[in-house]
C-alpha cells in the first residue's frame, strides 16, 4: 500500500528564504511577497523517523516532475521546503499522490 496515501501535510504560516549558509530564515511579514520567496509543508500525519521516511518520498515525487524542494529541519520536525511560485504545482502532485493537503478553516460568521 502506499505510505503516501496516509499522509496529511499542513502549510506553515509564514514564508522563509535562504539565508547565509544555505540556513532557512523566516521571512518578515512585510505584505509583500519576494521572488526568493519559500512555502514549508509539515506533516500532520507522522512523526519521528517515519515523517523523515514520508518528507523523502515527497521530495522524490516532486524531483520527478523537475521541481526543486529541500527537506530541512525546522522546529524539531521535517519540513519540505518550495519556492513560492511552485506551490500550486506543488499541491497538485502531492494530491495526486493521494496526499492530504490540510488547510485553515476561516470562521465565517452566521
């Protein structure tokens, strides 16, 4: 069975760019949005050394239609990186994939 299929990815909240040293940096939230912008994806569906096993395949299953992602480190957990202009692209392959996309529920009054 595909592990994939099982796997619920969330969008993080806010946008991150390279700094010095190929280290991620959040980006500050100035409204706009820049050309070296970043998405991070973290999952919600696993945790430890299988999320690492997950983010992997993920990352392979982008590479495979020649998008650049990395796989970093952030907050404790493993986080796929995108560039901002990828994200759309992004989302479909991973659905595609039978991967969850999960997304903020906004409240709408009644």
């Amino acid at each position: 069975m595909n592990r994939l299929q099982h796997s619920v990815v969330h969008r993080l909240p806010q946008s991150y760019r390279w700094g010095a040293g190929k280290r991620l940096e959040p980006r500050a939230l100035s409204g706009t949005e820049a050309e070296d912008d970043l998405v991070g994806l973290s999952l919600l569906s696993h945790q430890g050394v299988q999320a690492w096993d997950i983010m992997q395949m993920l990352k392979e299953a982008l590479a495979e239609i020649q998008l650049d992602c990395a796989v970093v480190e952030w907050e404790g957990e493993p986080c796929l990186f995108v560039a901002r202009n990828d994200e759309c692209a992004t989302t479909c392959r991973l659905k595609n994939f039978g991967v969850g996309i999960a997304e903020a529920f906004k409240n709408i009054p009644a």
